[in-house]
C-alpha cells in the first residue's frame, strides 16, 4: 500500500478503500439529515455531490448565523463599529448569490473524490503508510501548493479584464466594511468559486495527499472565507485576516492571499491593515 503514496492508485484494491470512505460518509450523513432514504437509489457519485451540497449549505448558514450574531449583536460594541455593521438587505443579497452557487462548489469535491477513488490521484489512505514526520512535510508541500495557486487564480481574476468581469466581479461588489459580512465569503459566480478552489484538487497530482485530510481542508474552506469577510483585524501573523482582505476589498488590487501574507509579500502585492481597521 505504501506505493500508492508515492505513485497514484495502488491498483483496484487499494482504490476501493476510498470508495468504501465515501460511502460510510454517505450513509452517516444523509441518513442523518436527508428525509427517507430515497437517496440510495442514486449512483454513488451522486449520493457523493447531495452529501457534499448538504455539508457545504449547512457550514454556509450555521458559521455565518452564528458569528453573525456574535460580531452583530452580542459583542456588536466589542468588534465593529456601529456605522461599519452591514445591512440585512445587503447580507440578504449575498446569501441568494451563495446559495444558488452552492450546487455548483459541491461538484468540485465531489469530482475529486470521484478521481481518487479511481486511482488517478497520489492520495494515501492510512498516515502509517508514510509515517508522521513524512505526513507533516506533505501537509505543508500540499498547503504551499495551494496558497501558491489560489493567489496567482485569484490575481489573473483582476488582471484578466474578461474575468474579472464576467465571473470575479460578482463577488466585488461588497467592498466596504458596511457591506462585507460573513455571508460575502462564498457570494461568488459559480465559476470563480471552482477556479479558486481548484488548486486543492491540483495538488493531489502532484503531492502524496492523505485522503480525510483533503476533505477536511475542502470543508475548511467555507470556514475561513467566512473569517477573511468579517472585517476584524485578528492581528495574528502571518494570517492573512479579515483586515487584510478589507484592504483587498477596497483597492482591488493588493493581499490576493488565502490562508497567508506570504505570497503577496513574496511578489510585492502586500499591504498592510491601516488603524481604520483596528479597535482602540
């Protein structure tokens, strides 16, 4: 089995473990949230995308109610200046966007379980097939990877004039902190959401991945996004925080990073969060 961390697939045998770790995640989950169980019926790729939609809709309005209702209301003088707290209207008109998106994010992971299960990726199922000290180095070859990528998918969005357009343009149209709330984090067109999220998928053709690991930072995913638009400066670095993508909110064309400042440092697209976005 250790080759198929290092090579891909590992053969027919190998490739069912996968198959067999989605549909536990399929029977555990729909059953448990999905009315009757019309949905074995579906072809397990399918049975995959319902159980990823669900999660996805689920993450989506639970963080975002919830840390909402935190910054808006129960520590609303702690964190965010009355004047700068967005109106229900514009929260509103962000939760139609992501919503009628969210079918289309959950394609993605679905599409990529689907290849894994298939053999075509380099993703090992058990952490003992490498070794811990092996697993943190891919972890971090795997995330390097990935704020490589989403910076310079997020950076052509803006630099690609038809682009930024017809797909990241919808995502722009909050820019102010009394626009941007948590529900801005994944109020994208359908197609920007998968562009940015693609380099997870990248990865696993080119860093042995652990599999429950890539779902997990999938899922992580809708997480964070709802963090970076809540317009509270965090002040931990290096984490590219809610105050620097303010800032990216607001001139267009600076902090295009994910998880860190890193890459925009590295190719000089960093600026820092001014005292507008901190508390005194």
């Amino acid at each position: 089995m250790a080759a198929a961390a290092h090579g891909g697939g590992g053969g027919a045998e190998y490739s069912v473990l996968f198959r067999e770790e989605t549909g536990w995640y399929n029977e555990i989950f729909l059953s448990a949230v999905v009315p009757g169980d019309w949905w074995r019926a579906l072809p397990h790729p399918l049975q995959s995308w319902l159980r990823n939609g669900v999660g996805a809709y689920l993450i989506y309005f639970l963080t975002g109610f919830l840390w909402c209702f935190v910054i808006y209301y129960w520590k609303r003088h702690a964190y965010i200046p009355k004047d700068s707290i967005p109106t229900l209207e514009a929260m509103k008109k962000q939760i139609i966007v992501a919503s009628k998106a969210m079918p289309f994010y959950s394609a993605l992971p679905t599409i990529s379980e689907y290849m894994i299960e298939s053999g075509w990726t380099r993703c090992f199922f058990h952490i003992s097939e490498v070794g811990w000290p092996m697993y943190l180095v891919y972890v971090a070859l795997y995330l390097t990877f990935v704020e490589f990528g989403i910076y310079w998918m997020h950076r052509e969005l803006h630099d690609i004039k038809p682009l930024y357009k017809h797909l990241h343009a919808t995502h722009h149209i909050y820019n102010k902190e009394n626009t941007l709330s948590p529900f801005a984090g994944l109020a994208f067109h359908p197609l920007d959401g998968i562009l940015q999220a693609i380099p997870h998928v990248f990865a696993l053709f080119l860093v042995p991945t652990h599999f429950r690991t890539h779902i997990a930072l999938l899922f992580l995913e809708a997480v964070w996004t709802t963090n970076i638009h809540d317009c509270i400066h965090g002040k931990i670095w290096p984490v590219m925080g809610a105050g620097y993508h303010t800032i990216h909110h607001t001139t267009y064309r600076h902090n295009y990073g994910h998880y860190t400042v890193w890459m925009d440092w590295l190719f000089g697209t960093l600026r820092e969060p001014e005292d507008i976005f901190k508390k005194d």
